[in-house]
C-alpha cells in the first residue's frame, strides 16, 4: 500500500483515507462471497458504512482523535439541497480531514424482482456522481471525493460493442476521461456534465458482482505527480 493510503500512517488523512478502501474490500470480498445481500443503494451504503465503522477504532493512534460518520449529510450546492451519501470526518489537535463518498448500485433485477433497465441512465448517473463529488471539494464540503460502484452486469464492464450513445458515459474496465464537458442527452433529458479532474476506472470482480472505487485526480498528478492530490 502506497504511503498516501497508509492504514499506520501518522498522517490522519492518509489512515482515513485507507480505512475507507479496505472497507471497500471487504464489503466487495462479503457480497461476492453472499455474507451479505444487497438489492439497492440503500443496502449497500449501510452495509459499506458499517464496515468502515468497525475500522474506526483501529485508526486511532492519539487521544485526541475523533472519527465520525455521517450518512444522507444535507448540504448546500450551488443554491440546492444535496445529499452526501456518507461523510466520513476526522480530526485531531492539529489536523481535520473530510471524505465525501457517493454510493451507486445497479442489478439486473430491482428489489421488487422485476427486470431492471435503464442501464443508460446508471451510466450517466456515474458521471454525475464524479462531477458532485468534485463540486462538494471545490466549495469546501470536503477535501476528497470518492465513487463507489458496484453492478452485476459483465457487459458494463467488459463490453464487446460500444456504438449506442450511452457509451460516451464509458464505465468499462480501463476506461480513461477527463477534464470533459458531457451534454449527450440520455433517457429523453437534457445532461450537463462537467468533469475537471482524470479518471482511470478499474473494477474487481468477487463472484457475480463487479466493484469499482473512483477517484479523480489533477492531471499532472494522473501522470505520476506525487505531490497533486486526489479529489
């Protein structure tokens, strides 16, 4: 594990930040493995969040550190409401450090049972989650923004045709964007998407699922710079 995602780092980011992608791993290694079910987002970002609430403990190197988790944090956004999907704060004596988090699931059958569609729409929302997780950075809601992305669909991650419009929203394995203005419309409505960072999106499949962890970097950090931070 690089010194940036340290899980013994002394810095607090850096525990945080690694905290956050082993409990990703372990709820990818649970619901591939079916320890634990998951039909929708709901399910999943309690699940995810309790993962990571159990590894909070272990982060604690000093007494004056506090780690708190936040779910369905309300936030203001370019004069609208928003809703961070889990907020994950810590702080210390001499230092404070925020990771928004963005959940998205989609399974070939809804939690009803029925047969679900709009695989576009789960395309593009993706996207979206990328560009408000910039935005809760860029305004000072937190100082990284993290996706998190699970599906059980191959044909996203590994498609054999990419011809339908909705692949300008390309979610495979491997794929490279950013900084990109997005305006293809999808499911019949207007879409203004702006990215400002780079994304290298790389799946894990565990079972039937496949899983994704995306976060945007500066592009002179995409390019080996060390010194950029993550969004």
């Amino acid at each position: 594990m690089s010194k940036s995602k340290s899980i013994e780092s002394e810095a607090l980011s850096s525990r945080m930040r690694a905290a956050v992608s082993l409990a990703w791993a372990l709820f990818a290694r649970k619901v591939g493995g079916g320890l634990v079910e998951i039909n929708k987002e709901a399910s999943m970002q309690l699940q995810f969040s309790y993962l990571l609430q159990q590894l909070l403990p272990l982060i604690a190197f000093h007494r004056t550190e506090k780690f708190v988790l936040e779910l369905e944090t309300g936030v203001t956004l370019d004069n609208s409401t928003c809703e961070i999907d889990v907020l994950f704060t810590g702080s210390s004596e001499s230092a404070k450090h925020r990771i928004a988090m963005e959940l998205k699931c989609y399974r070939t059958l809804a939690s009803s049972g029925g047969k679900r569609g709009a695989t576009d729409i789960f395309m593009k929302d993706v996207y979206e989650d990328l560009a408000i997780l910039e935005r809760y950075v860029e305004v000072g809601h937190a100082d990284e923004g993290i996706a998190f992305v699970m599906n059980d669909m191959e044909r996203l991650v590994r498609p054999t045709d990419r011809s339908a419009k909705c692949w300008r929203y390309d979610i495979s394995h491997g794929a490279t964007f950013g900084p990109a203005q997005l305006s293809i419309p999808i499911g019949g409505k207007a879409v203004s998407i702006e990215l400002r960072r780079t994304y290298v999106l790389e799946w894990i499949q565990h079972g039937s699922f496949w899983f994704l962890e995306a976060q945007g970097r500066t592009q002179q950090c995409a390019v080996g710079d060390a010194k950029n931070t993550h969004v």
